[in-house]
C-alpha cells in the first residue's frame, strides 16, 4: 500500500503554536508559574534584524528565541520595557524535523519551547546541555 502525498501539506503557522501552546499547558510546578505572562510568538523565519543581533547567517539555524530579562536578573526596581516573548520559527522548526526524520513535531516543538523557557529562568546554552543532550 502506498500513501498518498500529492495533497499533503507542510505544518502551518497555526499547529506550531497549537503545539507550543500544548507544550507551555503541560509544564510542570514550578515551571508552569515561571512562564506565565511570557508572549508566544511564531513566525515563518527569524527577522533580519534579529539574525544580525545574534551574528546569524542562516535564518533556518534558529528555531527559537527568548526575548526578555531572565528571571535571575529580574528586579522590583525594573521599569518592564515590554513583556517577555518566546519566538518560534516554523520554517528552521520544519526544517530540523524533516533533517532529523525520527522525532515527532510535538516532540521537537516542545524541546524549543522547553529550551527558550529555560532561557526565561536564566540558564545558559552550557547550563541547558548539561541537562539536556538533545543531540544525542
């Protein structure tokens, strides 16, 4: 039996943020009071202007990206200069996912989601690999 592909179509913009959305609501205590108020936002691509502030050539080399203050140098004398954004590109997302061909895209959306709010509680690229050896 052979299936069909001629119809199929690539995730949209939508089911990425259903699949982030699904991965924010089964954060476990603590980690689920950590990232309320933090903005979802998903994009096909990451902006040229945020490519030239992290020294990025590759747009599809970013799949996600946390906008704000961690929550380690947060203070009460901080005037908020706008809410914390979790940034998620569906493009590098669908892109990694089909390179990768043996995880599911919950699983990889969820990963980016866990890793951008890990950023939030202000951990480090190091400090997250220690934790999580995703490229194993």
């Amino acid at each position: 039996m052979t299936d069909d592909w001629t119809s199929a179509l690539p995730p949209d913009l939508a089911l990425i943020e259903t699949l982030a959305r699904a991965a924010f609501d089964a954060l476990p205590e603590p980690f689920d009071k950590a990232a309320q108020g933090i903005v979802l936002r998903v994009e096909d691509l990451a902006s040229d202007a945020m490519l030239d502030d992290l020294g990025i050539d590759d747009p599809f080399s970013l799949t996600g990206l946390y906008d704000g203050l961690p929550l380690t140098e947060k203070s009460v004398m901080d005037q908020p200069t706008g809410p914390d954004v979790i940034w998620l590109f569906r493009r590098a997302i669908v892109d990694e996912w089909v390179s990768r061909g043996t995880i599911g895209l919950g699983d990889l959306v969820t990963h980016v989601v866990v890793h951008e709010l890990a950023h939030h509680m202000g951990w480090s690229d190091d400090d997250i690999a220690r934790i999580d050896r995703w490229w194993e």
